[in-house]
C-alpha cells in the first residue's frame, strides 16, 4: 500500500448532530432527527464506514413527561450519567463565548455493531472544572433555554467539535452536518483555512431537514457580536450567513460542495426555499435491525437470513406464509395492547382494528385531524370497531403543541362508551418500537409540505403494519394506492385551498376508513395480509439506512 492509500484509509467522516438517539438511556435526543442520527451511526458500523460522530451531552436530557388526568404536560428534567455508558477522555480544548474561555471535554462512547463494525461517538461537556457555573450548564439540557443558550450550544457543538477531532488527532475527510445546528463548524474550518471557502467547501457536507422558513435557526448579529464575537470578520459573515440575521441554513448551505434534503419531495421545497443552491435528495431510511419487533425478526432470520445487513431480501417475503406473518404481529400486537391497558386502563383488546399516532406534539403533525367530525367518526366505528392509541410529546414551549394533547383528552372523554382512545406518557425508542410494531395501521396526518422526510411510517413498514397517510414527505416514494398502505388527501403536484384540501383529507380518512379498512380487516384478512407483506416486500426493502448510507458513501463521502 503506498502512503496515500494508508492515510485514505485513516481518514474519517466527522458526523455533527446537535441530538443523537442511540439508546433509551441515553437522553441526548428529542424526536426524529436524533432517531436518525442513530440509524446513521448504527448502519456504519454494520458496514465498516470510518464514521465518527459528534454530539453534545445534554446530561439533563431533553425532558422527560408527564401528563395529568386531564391531558396537562409536566415537564421533569430527564437526568442520565454518562459514565454509566461511556469514558471522560482527559483531552480539553478551549472556545472563546462571552469574551471568556469556555473548557470543553468530551466523552467516548464506541458503538459497536453486532458485525464487528465500530463508531466512536464525542460528546462534548462544558460541566468542567475551571468554567463558571453558568458555563457549566452549557451542555445540560437539549433544546432548552433562550436563543442566547442555543448559540452557545452550537459554539461548543460546531467550533468545540472541530476542535476536539483535532486535538484527538482524528484525520478528517469530510464535515458531515445534520441540520444547520452545526454551522458553526464551517467557520471554523474557514478560520483554520485562511478564510479560504473553496477549501471549506470542499470538505463540507450538509443536510436540511427543515422544509419551512420559521424553522431554521437566527440569530440577530448583535446576539452573535456579544456571544461569539468577531470570529471572522463581520463582512464575510454577512456575506454568507444572511444581511440582516445570521441563519445557520444559509451559512451550511454557502460553505458545503454536497447538500441534500432528506426526500425527494423535500429537495424541491428546499429549492424553492433557497433558489440559486444546487440541492439533491437522499431519502431517509431506519436501521432495520434496531426497528424490527422480536416476533419479526424470528421470522425474517428463518426465512430471509441476511436480511438486516442486506435489508433488500426483505423483497422476498412472499416466501413467508401468511398465517406466520400474522402470528408475529399478533405478538407483537399483544405485547402492545397489554402496555397500553396496564399503564392506562383503556380496557383495549387484542381483536379489534387498532390505529396508532406517535409524533412530536406540535401543530403541522396535526394530532386531532381524526376527530375533525365526531359524528362521523362514531359512523365509522360502528362499521367495525376502531381503537385508537396516541403519543408525542410538545416542545416546553410550544403552548400549541400542549394544547392539542390536552384535545385528545378530551376527546377520549367524548368517545368513551364507543371508541377507546389511550394517549401514553413520555414517547421515546422504547415506546416509539412497541407501537410501531403493535397496531395496526399507521395513521399521518402531516399538513404538508411540512414533514421533510418522517421515519416512524419506515419502521411500522418493518413490522408489517399498514401506512395511511397525507402524501408528504418519503410517503409520496413508498405508496402505491391500495397496495402498500393508503392515501389521505390529494396528490403533491396539485393545489387546493387550505379549505378545500381539509375537506378532501377528511373525505379520505373517514371514507377509506369505512368502506376500504375496516372491510378489509374484518372481513378479507388473506387481502390485509397482502397488504402487510407489501409494507415489507416494497417499503422495508427500500426505506432503510443501509440503503441510506450507501448513498451517502458513494455520492457524498468519496
Ligand atoms: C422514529 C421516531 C421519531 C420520528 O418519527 P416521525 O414519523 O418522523 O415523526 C420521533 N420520535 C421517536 C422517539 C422515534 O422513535
């Protein structure tokens, strides 16, 4: 091997994630962009990627919740030790926030797959002796705090990381950010490269996940003069962070060679967003192995061997009989129904056509489309009985988002002697995997074209259950009408008013509902098991982060 090869193949890919969900006891995640995170990280370490990911601690995690009788969320700090999982390394390296020296250390956490493959995972930690008590506080808790806290955060995640690789002596081929949270990183490479931002540009990756413009992160530059201070100069900035206010979006997306949006339907919102950015679409994808329920994974071993770490086999489940298919999910249906009943006494049973809606709590999800029309509801259920179980949790500050679990409540309220409706407390992997696996069908009520990608439909595919869902998002590239899962509401290319489209939504949900689903399950079960086998056999095979990754290696990375 000559000395260029050998140093190739030392080289790294740095991945910067502000959240990452590798474990339920790891608290550094808060929703969808953690989970896949973790998918990415788990799927380079099945397939020997030189991956090595950067994330912040947040020891007092995101929050954890609560939710009285009448649906009001409580949040408690949702405390972990990182000791307990990983190793303090006794490298420190400096940022400057305030006008002060802010020490940060990182701790190391080595994902192993269960192929041999490894990722070491930093998380960076200013809880350091020698910072101030207010310092110190920097790393503790995940989206919490003002726009003050969040852009120091993003100082310790973009500036402290490249730092932090570099003390470690960790050669890196290229930045890969997701999501604009560590922007920051960008400019501190065009510091370290004389401002020189071809350079940075070459080396620089980013994905948008954010397909509204309220959603990427600002600053005002008078917050950034006062906290960061100037790194480079101002005009520069400016020039490619934004005139007025300083969006991480646009800095991310005028420092990276590669950006992508994570849909194919996504890239074209982040085109008419940022016109002028050549901008490209990977789809997401989840790790098969970590989504797949036990009761599945016993199947697809017998049947399909292989077939987590070459997830494309999955095209093969016609092999699998039908009654084996329902024997596992029945399984996992059980496992799930008795959760449910002993953590809220919703009495729910193992028979009846069982619908689940798990997501962050905030308004575009739309938790309570479903009971737009009560009246019809209550209709529909009489043509065969439907249950319903609920989760999510709302932002601390999304008063909306709170709002509309507290609906649901009360809805439950309403419907109690005909439907039964359970909300479960404090959504995490561990719950997002038992109802992903349990129900039914999947139900997605997104207002489009807000759901960049969406992960959770991806992993009920994995376990046989059935997608039914506004056309947004990686739905549009899985969903074939009446053959793997259902539509609700009209197709991306066409526009209606906001009016006209509730109207068509809800013509779909309660229609598909009464006279296509609940038929179907009650009635023609060897057709729902078809059904089931094509979420496997045509959407599992695909939207998975194996095949995620290869994208990612061959079109990015390389
Ligand atoms: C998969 C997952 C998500 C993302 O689901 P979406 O469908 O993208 O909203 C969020 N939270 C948890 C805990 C998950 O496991």
């Amino acid at each position: 091997m000559t000395q260029t090869e050998e140093s190739l193949l030392k080289q790294k890919i740095a991945y910067f994630s502000m959240e990452i969900a590798l474990s339920n006891g790891i608290h550094t995640y808060s929703g969808g962009l953690g989970v896949l995170a973790g998918d990415t990280i788990r799927s380079s370490a099945d397939l020997n990627i030189p991956l090595v990911a950067v994330t912040l601690v947040s020891k007092k995690g995101y929050f954890r919740q609560e939710l009285t009788s009448e649906g009001r969320q409580i949040e408690h700090p949702d405390p972990w030790d990182p000791s307990q999982f990983m190793k303090q390394l006794p490298e420190e390296v400096t940022v400057q926030i305030q006008g002060r020296d802010v020490r940060v250390k990182a701790w190391l956490y080595l994902f192993k797959s269960a192929i041999g493959g490894v990722v070491p995972v930093y998380f960076l930690d200013t809880d350091v002796e020698g910072n101030s008590s207010e310092d110190r506080e920097i790393t503790s808790f995940l989206y919490g705090g003002d726009e003050r806290y969040r852009i120091k955060q993003e100082i310790v995640l973009g500036i402290g990381g490249v730092r932090m690789l570099e003390k470690l002596g960790i050669d890196v081929r290229k930045y890969h950010m997701n999501e604009g949270h560590s922007s920051f990183l960008a400019l501190e490479l065009l510091r370290k490269h004389d401002i020189n931002a071809n350079k940075v540009r070459n080396l620089c990756i980013f994905t948008t996940h954010t397909p509204v413009e309220a959603g990427h992160d600002k600053f005002s530059y008078d917050l950034v003069r006062e906290v960061l201070g100037e790194f480079i100069p101002f005009d520069i900035l400016r020039s490619l962070g934004g005139q007025d206010r300083l969006n991480m979006t646009l800095l991310a997306l005028n420092l990276s060679n590669y950006v992508n949006g994570v849909a194919k339907r996504h890239r074209m919102v982040s085109k008419e967003m940022f016109p002028g950015y050549e901008i490209r679409a990977i789809t997401n994808g989840i790790h098969s192995y970590t989504w797949t329920c036990e009761s599945f994974k016993r199947l697809y071993d017998k049947y399909l061997p292989g077939w987590a770490h070459e997830p494309e086999l999955l095209a093969r489940v016609e092999i699998i009989p039908d009654n084996e298919i329902w024997q596992a999910h029945m399984e996992a249906k059980r496992n799930l129904i008795d959760y449910v009943n002993s953590a809220t006494n919703a009495g729910m049973d193992y028979d009846t056509l069982t619908i689940g809606f798990a997501r962050r709590a905030t308004e575009y999800k739309r938790h309570t489309l479903l009971f737009s029309d009560i009246e019809r509801l209550k209709k529909v259920n009489r043509k065969g009985r439907i249950q319903l179980i609920f989760a999510g949790k709302a932002h601390p500050k999304d008063e909306m988002g709170k709002r509309l679990i507290q609906q649901i409540f009360n809805y439950k309220e309403i419907l109690k002697d005909e439907i039964k409706v359970a909300y479960l407390e404090n959504y995490d992997m561990d719950l997002a995997a038992k109802l992903v696996s349990g129900v039914d069908v999947w139900l997605n009520t997104p207002l489009p074209p807000m759901e960049a990608s969406g992960t959770s439909g991806m992993k009920a595919a994995h376990n046989g259950v059935i997608n039914f869902s506004v056309l947004d998002g990686w739905w549009i590239e899985g969903w074939i009408e009446g053959v793997t899962g259902w539509a609700i509401g009209p197709e991306p290319g066409e526009h209606f008013s906001t009016e006209k489209r509730r109207t068509m939504e809800l013509e779909d949900l309660y229609g598909k509902l009464e006279y296509v689903i609940i038929p179907l399950y009650y009635k023609r079960r060897d057709e729902w098991i078809r059904i089931m086998k094509n979420s496997i056999g045509k959407i599992a095979c695909h939207f998975n982060s194996h095949r995620m990754m290869h994208r990612y290696v061959t079109e990015a990375y390389l």
